[in-house]
C-alpha cells in the first residue's frame, strides 16, 4: 500500500518534539479555577505577536495583524502536514503504472448520526461522507469506481480542470456505470486547494455520496501551518419512524460535520499557539452555512479554486460557505479553552429542528411560566429529539465519550448540550494537550476552562 502523500512519521515526530520544546507552560493560576496564559510569541519581520494569548498583532495592514502571516511553529520548508479529517478514513492508494490508483466503491452505508441513531445513507467504501483523498500537485491519479448501488451512478471531480471525457457527468460525457462494474477515471493534477468529489445523479447526492479530494501545493502554503483540518456539511430530512433520508424533502432536520450531529463531532483539538487551517465544504442540499468560530479572528484564504492571494485575504471569524462552495481559514490559535464552532443560522444547531412552541410543549398548564408567550423555547437537553424520534431526552454521556473519544477527555460534563451543525476547537497548552492526546490518568472535568468563572446573582 503506497505512503501517505505527504510528511513521513519521522518528521511529524520531529515536528511534535520541537513544538512541545519550542512552547512555555502557562502561568499562574487565577480566579477559582483555570490559568490565565500570558506568553509572547514572535512573527518573523513583524512586531512582537501574542501567539499565547488573546491580542490584535501589529497595526492594521502589518503582517502580523491579526496574525495575518505569523508562521506556525514548524520549520520552514518541510512538505505540508498531512490533512486531518475527525470521523472519516483516508482512501489509500498503491503506486501503478506511472499513476497513484485508488478505489472508490459507491454502496448503501449505515451511519450513526447520534448514538444508536443508525440512518440509512449512500456513500463509498463504507462511510459517509466517503474517505478523504489526499494527494499532491503534479500527481497522475486513477480511481477505479466500482458501484454497489442498486442503480447506475457515475462520479464528477468538483473543480478540477480535467479533460472533459474524465468529468463524470452522464448522457453528456459518459455512459452510467450499471450496478455490478466499474469506470476508470485518470487524469492529471495541475492544481492545489480543497476540492470534492461527488455523485453526479441529484437524488444520489441527497443520500450523502461526496468525498473531499485535497491536493498539495509542490511547496507548502507561506506562512507555514501546523494543523491542516477538514470538514463537510451535510443536511438530510429523515422522518420520525425511518432511517431513510427523503431525497426530495426541502426541510432538513439533521445537519452533520463529517456524517455526524453534535455533540458527536470529534472536538478539534489544537496546541495552543499553533497556526491551524481549516478547510469547510458544504455539501448541503439547499442551505448555505454561516460559520462561526467563538474566540478567535481568523482569514479566508481559499476557496474552491485554490489558493486566495494573500491582498485578497478577509478577517472575521464567520464565513459564509455557500452550497457546493469551498472556504478555507487560517488563524493562530493564541486563546486557549474549549471554542464552540457552528453554523450561526439557529435552526441549524439543533437535531431534529422542531420547536415545541405552545400548549403542545407545556408540560404543566398550571405552570406559570406558560403564561409567556411562546414558552418553551429551550432545546437544550434534547427535547425536539426526545419527542419526536423516541429517543432519550439527554444524549448520554457515556455515549458521547464512546464516540468522541480521548479528545472530549477534560471537557465540562455538560458539554454534551450542543447541538446540531456544531463542532468544538480545543485550544490546550501543551503539558493538558499532552494528557489529553497521550495520557491514560483521569482529568477533571472542566480542566479546559480558563480564566475567572462568572458569579452567579439572583435579582430582586
């Protein structure tokens, strides 16, 4: 089976190591619990940077404004870091006849969305979304797509300029691939950025067949990066009592990162300190996502056609990704704690989307709460799940720490209560990164939470 296409283990060793030396443990403690992290970091060519704490950088147009380009803690010139992708594989590949091949099955996959919430879903090679394919610019490329569906499907490289005979489309291009074959697709890769690939038959799309397909720049991307992640939505309207998504309903009540719903997206989890970029595709049927990252100012620096010039970078820390439309951010991860990340359209970051709004959600009419209009309103704990789905009305947490594993390890015991088309960015410093990725001793829950905590007042 040929290597991953990018960083040897050696070298992402060597890189851990120096990180972890080239970092100082954070200072004293403040406040009832947590640390307050008070250490400078410097930016080649530019003013002192607060790498380790919240600060704007140089003025504004400076290269470290914002952290616009202050490097990451890597060495310059090694080859880019592999990519990540929480909850999905890597398709490998082995090295043929001048071309590195992979294989790509279409078939009917079982999902778990929320724990023991298993849906009937499309996608490749067991999974959904389908495994990340990961490979450099410069690269011959040959996809033997085999379909296991019950119809024929055929596969479109979203982006790529590629000879039109490889673009997947059927009736204009090719033929559809029956059930039971196989189709070559081979081509070569000029270009660098996040890029996807997809069933083209529209109904096939909704069931959830896409995969992301990255391509490496020759040399890597300036200012250097130390974590490079990716994430897809997906939305999906599956009705009480079936497993099945109806793909012509147009009110999706299941949104995922990665084929999941929060809370069982796997945390992000950072060094603090380091430079991350993000890569986020949206493969939802009809909505565009707002998304928002809590704490931190980061830049938009791709999109489906590559690589932004760096005149043309944007701040913010909400970037609109359309649909079918690629959106990469970078951002030096200087404020450390548990960050919320989600779409900041509100229906978006609940499961299931349905508010019990009146006499049907009021548990006591006697309540007199009930005489508010509009009471309820709270889907924390899961209510719309509950009623609607016959689940339990809490995700337990037991389940949630099966699937988010070791890196929920710390986090507060409600953590559990997001929701929906949500993830969480864990920026540690380094010694609680270090127990929390490769330590086995138990760790408070709460360990991630810095700074004073809030005073609760009753009011009169």
């Amino acid at each position: 089976m040929g290597s991953q296409p990018v960083d040897d283990a050696a070298s992402r060793r060597q890189f851990l190591t120096m990180g972890s030396a080239g970092l100082i443990a954070a200072g004293a403690e403040r406040g009832v619990r947590g640390a307050q992290v008070e250490q400078e970091g410097a930016a080649p060519g530019g003013k002192e940077y607060p790498r380790y704490r919240p600060g704007a950088g140089g003025p504004v147009g400076s290269a470290t404004d914002r952290g616009k380009l202050v490097a990451g803690l890597r060495k310059a010139g090694l080859p880019p870091v592999p990519i990540e992708m929480p909850d999905v594989p890597k398709l490998p590949w082995i090295f043929r006849d001048g071309a590195k091949e992979f294989h790509l099955i279409a078939m009917p996959v079982k999902r778990e969305f929320l724990p023991h919430l298993m849906m009937d879903v499309w996608g490749f090679n067991g999974t959904m979304p389908g495994p990340l394919i990961e490979v450099n610019e410069g690269d011959r490329v040959r996809v033997i797509v085999e379909n296991r569906l019950p119809e024929p499907t055929s596969i479109h490289w979203h982006s790529l300029e590629i000879p039109v005979s490889q673009d997947g489309v059927p009736g204009l291009v090719q033929d559809l691939i029956p059930p039971g074959e196989a189709f070559v697709y081979e081509f070569d890769l000029h270009q660098h950025g996040t890029f996807f690939y997809h069933a083209h038959v529209a109904m096939q799309e909704a069931m959830g067949m896409v995969g992301l397909f990255i391509i490496h720049p020759k040399m890597a991307y300036e200012p250097v990066c130390d974590r490079d992640i990716a994430l897809v939505t997906q939305e999906f309207q599956i009705m009480p009592n079936t497993t099945i998504p109806d793909s012509q309903g147009m009110d999706f009540n299941f949104l995922t990162f990665n084929g999941r719903c929060a809370p069982l997206t796997t945390p992000l989890v950072i060094k603090l300190g380091e430079r991350v970029r993000l890569r986020l595709v949206n493969f939802s049927t009809a909505d565009h996502h707002p998304i928002h990252l809590h704490g931190h100012t980061w830049w938009v620096t791709g999109t489906e056609g590559g690589r932004i010039p760096e005149p043309g970078w944007i701040p913010g820390n909400n970037v609109l990704v359309g649909v079918a439309q690629a959106r990469d951010v970078e951002f030096i991860a200087n404020n450390p704690g548990d960050w919320i990340m989600h779409c900041h359209m509100f229906h978006h970051t609940m499961n299931h989307m349905i508010s019990m709004a009146g006499p049907m959600g009021r548990l006591d009419p006697d309540d007199p709460r009930a005489r508010v209009p509009g009471y309820p309103q709270n889907m924390e704990g899961g209510m719309s799940m509950g009623m609607t789905m016959g689940m339990e009305m809490d995700v337990p947490e037991d389940d949630t720490r099966r699937l988010a594993g070791r890196e929920s390890r710390g986090m507060r015991r409600d953590w559990s209560h997001v929701k929906g088309l949500t993830t969480v960015v864990r920026v540690l410093p380094p010694e609680l990164y270090d127990k929390v990725m490769n330590g086995s001793d138990p760790l408070d829950p709460g360990s991630s939470i810095f700074g004073p905590i809030p005073t609760r007042r009753k009011m009169s």
